[in-house]
C-alpha cells in the first residue's frame, strides 16, 4: 500500500542507527540509562519515543533482517543467507543476477579425501596470496566471470557473474573430514549451465592449489534476490552512510547509494554536511554501540552513547524534517550477544505529539507515545512525519 | 518461525495459570487490587509486567481457545470443539485417529418421534447405569471400538476408535422435538465407514434402552486434530500440574506429560518439586480463581489469591529461570462469567528490563514494560528469555 501513496517532496528523513544500542540494566542501569546523555534527553522530550520489534516479539535478529525491517522490509520475505552476507561483507557489490557461495581452503590427500576442512587453518595472508593466484589464472569460465574475495584464515566468497545461473545446485562441502568433496550438480534443469561452470571452476582450483591449501569446498550457493529499491517503493532518494561492509552491503541491496567516510562520529557527521543536499532520506550508521556490547564492555558502549550524544546539535542544526534515532536490534553488554529485546526509537519531527518520555532509554521508550511496533512500520511512519504519503481512500 | 530457532537447554521455565484471574472493580477494585499480595507485588516490581489477548481484542475465550494461544497455538487455527473438550474433560485420552460426539438420553414414541431430547432430565446416577449397560453390551462394530463416557444428566460423550474413520457425516439429533432421529449419513466417499458404524451403534443402542431414555441423539462428531507437539515446535520437556480434566486434556494434546496432583496449591508446589528434574516446562493451573469468579464469588476469589501469593517464595526457591504468572481469561465475579478482558501477565527472569508495575494487577499492568500482546506471543518470550532461541539470520 505504501508504494501507491508515497510521494516524492522536498523534506529530508535522517535515520540514525545505533548498532545494538539497547541493552539490560547492569547494577539497575543499562548503557542508555548510564550514559550522560542531556541533548538525546532534550530530544526525547520534544520528540515522540516508542519501541520497535525487528521481527516479533521473542525473535533475536541478525543484522540482516534486523536492518531490512528498518528498512521497510519485511525480514521473513527477504532473507539473506551467510553466502551473501560474507560477499556484501567483504565489500563485493552484487547484482541480482550473481550468484554468491563460501568457500573453505580445504587439505585433500592422494586418494582425493578431505583430511581437513580448514587446511591447517592458513594465515589470512595465506588465504590472499591464494586467492590472487587464483583470480589471475581463472578470471572467466565460459561467459561467466569469476570474482574471489578472501576472509578471514581458509575462508572465501567467490561470486559468479552472468546471465542464466541458477543456485538450485548441490555444495560441494562434504561437511566432514574423510569424505571427498561433493560433485556440484543441478538440482533443477535451470541449473545445469551453473553446475558446470562451478565444476569447472572446482577443477581449475585444484590444478592451481598445493598442500596443504590443495582443495576448495564450496556451501551456500544463493542468487542475491531482487529486492524493489526504496526509489520505488518509498519515491525516496536514499543514501548510506556507513564504513562497516555488511551494512554498506545491506543499504545497497535496498538501492541506496554508498558514500565513503570515516570511523568516527564527526567523520560522519562531516559527510553527512557535505551531501545534505543531493538526497532525502540519510541512513547514518554507528557500528561501535554494537561492538561494545558484544566485547561485553558495558563502560566503553556508553562512552560511545555519550560520544553520540555530543554531536546530536550538529545533527539538528541541519534541520532534518524528520530524525530518528534507534538501534536495529540490542546488544547488551551483559550477554556479549545480539538479543531479542526491542529497541528504543525516538521520533523527532515538527509533527510530533509529545510524549512523557524524559530520556532516550529503553524504559522510558516504554511509556512511548508510539507504544511498541514492529520495525518494519518505521519507513511509513518516518514518510508521514516527513508529509511523504498521500491520504488513502476518498 | 520458531520451530526452526528453537533449542534445547537446560533452562527451566515455569507457567503459572491462575485460570480466570483478571476481573472488574466492584467499588473500585478488582479482585487482584482487593487481594493483599505483598509476594506478588514484589515480583512484578522485580519483572517485567503487560497484558495478553487470548484471542484478540473484544474476544471472550473459552478455556480452550485461551490455553491453546498461552501455549504458543493459534486459537483461530487450532479449533477444539464441545464433543472433544467433553470427551477431554471427561479424562478420555484421545487418539489422532479417533471420533468424538456428543450424545444426549432421549424420549421416543411409538412412532419413532423424538418427545423429549433430555429424557425427563434422567439422574446423573441413571446415566451411569445406562452407560455401562451400553458399554459392556456394545465395545466394538467392525473393528472399531465404542467408547461412552457419561456426563451430567443426559449427556454423554461416544469415542469411535479404528482405523479410516472420517467426521465428515451428519449429525443424528434433530435438534427439535417432534421429530425422528436423523439417519448419520456420509457426506464424503472416505466417510462411508463411519457412517455405517455410527447407523450400527444408534441402531444397537436403541435395542437395549428402554423409556424415558429409550433412544440416542447424537451431534458434534469430530476428530481429533494433529496437533504439533510442543517438544517437536519448541524443543520443550512440557509437564502439566493440574487436577480438572478439560486442562489435563489441552496439555494432552499440545504433548505434555500429565502428573497425580492434589486439589491445593500447596499439593501442586509438592508435585512441581518432585519433578523439578525431569521436566524443563512446567505448566501449573489454578482452577478455583476462575471457579469463584464463575460463582460470582469475589471474596473467595481475593482469598484463593491470596493463597497463591503465599506460595510465590516456594516457587522462587526452585530458581526457574523464566517465572510467568498469568491468567488464560478474564473471569470477573460481577459478570460471573469469562470475559473479554485482557489477562495481567508478569514475567520474571534475570534479563528483564524492568518496568514501572508495582503489582500484579490489571491496572498495573496497563503500563507495564511487554505493553499489551496476544498470548500466542507468550511462549516465543518465555523461550526468548530461557535463552533458548537462537538468532535469526545472520
């Protein structure tokens, strides 16, 4: 419904993220509640606040779905596997038409038996050095383009780019040591021209490979899906502002474009200044509330809440129509892991009711005057305050 | 979705149903604000507190539709009717295979014309009788056995046990007197067999009954659903701690095991104890809350809650790691009836957040920090907060 209502205008929607932001309390506080934090409270004051679910009640997301439903994406629809997510985390850009997999440096011995699925383990720069070696010897197979990016120790992602692939294939990843590599097959007969540009790729590899890195393995074949853009559906004109891959990878699945910029809040801050102009709808995104949380370093995640804060009369002065300002899913320090409670969202727009909340925390968000939503209400609810949407009906 | 998440640990979570505790101020207050609950107050201060739809809003539950959604079944999908909810009250352990019916003792002339769907009212005793005398002259037709259960007064319950039985058939009480029994038919081809056996069974019956009660009316043939275990959906080890058979039934279905239990609160804490190891669900159901509420009792129903909260610190010594007090409906004593009412519901455990309820009471309720949800969403959070769900997507 929102497609057919939203409208393109001059107003400008800033959404900043707080990576993992909420929390639990700790000695009865939790980060938000610790952190000195007087402009957000100033915020909350004069904005509206509430508390989003990612999924649903209960569920604890990844980043995936818990920023597509920021997004206007509903999570379950559109999931992104790890193969994906490892490319668009790597940096690689993926077309709909690609198809992503991971992939193990595995050692193999004479009878053509996997003896190791991680090959020792080799250094990450082993892995690059391999990886260039590769990609230079096998940059095309038939009319399909091969593109290696390499990860962390015997980890990679290797993307197949052309026209008529299909992911309905086989893993060639015994999952076990003792076992030989599976040989790729279609499982459908759109497939075929697929599982044998991977075949041959597998082969090739193993031409170029020595032990112990002597083998590859491959899991988690997946097209990148055709996700409709946010200039479609929502007429906006978005644009990421982020460092971290997997969220630059996610904005550009949703058809933002990516602007380079610093680790720090003012880098960003910066950046932000400088493309004021060009686009309407700013997704900003601060990775380290996250980070914290998950290091379980409750006095650090709120130093950064606090390093936030300071810049929020920046953000201000830039007279968004509309500001958010929310997690995409908690972190707290306390379990060192993603959770599954919700996040605390506060709305600031000309528009707005005020609410009795007093501070950006997740208990006061729960006397919210946007009550609790799940996240993906946020993109309708950001284009109404910014007077995106259309009436429905006569 | 939470098939897929959940998982097996060693957490333990324990549901305490006050059945039908919600109610309605009489001279201001309800029974729960009437009750001196120092043990409960002190809990909801320490959790996390909200209220539940057992259905949606407006909606007055059954007992069965309101402890299908507490136990994580869409009440709406999941339809339980009388003829089933008799027999499970009835304490009849049903099969998958199994048909189901309500029966009534009726009053036929000579003509073949119903004259009396009751029977004169015959006595509870009577029934009895008549019902072992049917039981021991009719146990199988074919290769299907007769199961009766008698009930109050007139009625019955008739369990048909074998192999191909099918519920698509009519119905066998004319619903008015005046009228001849219904002859059951087939409505479908694959219910050939039932209707054939059930023709048998009234034929038989009548031969043996004799005035008032000389014949059989039977309705509500129904088969008992497939539902998925909650071991199989949750990764639960789910135990029920009840006495009345309409509960000890609905845990039946949705897989849990059933434990001997006395009628008093104190009877049910011995049995939770004693099988604090075995089990890492524990469902306990508090009958009289509701019993009173029916009366029209409310003093009785303040006291019956009051007795509850004097056992809390019992509960709490166990150490559950998700506590849950809740009621599966309203059932208010002024209205002496279930209401549509939402339930209070407080949920204790080490990682809440927790909110502004300083009881456990409707009204506190209202601003507590899970706000207002469908109860379908409860066991999502009580495993959510057991730690036993895994994340979603990467």
């Amino acid at each position: 419904m929102i497609e057919d209502l939203a409208i393109k205008s001059d107003s400008k929607i800033l959404l900043l993220v707080l990576d993992g932001v909420g929390g639990v309390p700790v000695n009865g506080k939790t980060e938000l509640e610790t952190a000195r934090t007087p402009n957000l409270d100033k915020l909350a004051k004069q904005g509206i606040t509430g508390l989003t679910y990612p999924v649903s009640r209960g569920i604890t997301p990844g980043s995936g779905p818990a920023h597509l439903s920021l997004f206007g994406y509903d999570p379950i629809q559109y999931q992104v596997g790890r193969g994906l997510l490892e490319a668009l985390g790597s940096g690689v850009i993926l077309d709909p038409e690609d198809i992503a997999a991971r992939g193990n440096f595995a050692t193999m011995d004479a009878n053509g038996v996997i003896t190791d699925r991680r090959a020792g383990r080799i250094s990450t720069e082993t892995n690059k050095e391999i990886c260039a070696h590769l990609q230079q010897n096998i940059s095309q197979i038939e009319d399909v383009k091969i593109e290696l990016t390499p990860g962390k120790e015997h980890r990679f992602v290797v993307v197949f780019r052309g026209k008529g692939l299909d992911d309905q294939i086989t893993e060639t990843d015994p999952q076990e040591i003792g076992q030989e590599p599976i040989e790729c097959e279609a499982l459908a007969p759109a497939a075929r021209k697929t599982a044998r540009i991977v075949c041959a790729f597998v082969e090739r590899a193993k031409e170029l490979l020595k032990a112990p890195a002597n083998m590859i393995i491959l899991r988690g074949f997946e097209k990148i899906q055709r996700v409709p853009k946010m200039q479609a559906r929502f007429k906006l004109s978005p644009v990421a502002i982020a460092t971290y891959p997997v969220y630059r990878g996610l904005a550009k699945l949703v058809g933002m474009d990516i602007l380079e910029t610093g680790a720090n809040v003012g880098d960003k801050m910066e950046t932000l200044k400088n493309n004021w102009e060009q686009y309407d709808f700013f997704y900003v995104h601060i990775k380290k509330t996250d980070s914290f949380g998950e290091d379980g370093n409750f006095k650090e995640k709120v130093r950064k809440i606090e390093e936030v804060d300071k810049h929020i009369p920046e953000f201000l002065s830039l007279n968004p129509d509309v500001f958010v300002i929310t997690g995409d899913h908690s972190t707290p320090s306390i379990l060192k892991a993603h959770s599954w409670h919700p996040n605390p969202f506060l709305l600031h727009s000309k528009w707005v009711i005020s609410d009795q909340a007093t501070r950006f925390t997740e208990r006061e968000c729960m006397i919210g005057g946007l009550g609790r939503f799940n996240a993906i209400h946020s993109v309708p609810l950001m284009l109404a305050y910014a007077l995106k949407l259309k009436k429905f009906g006569a």
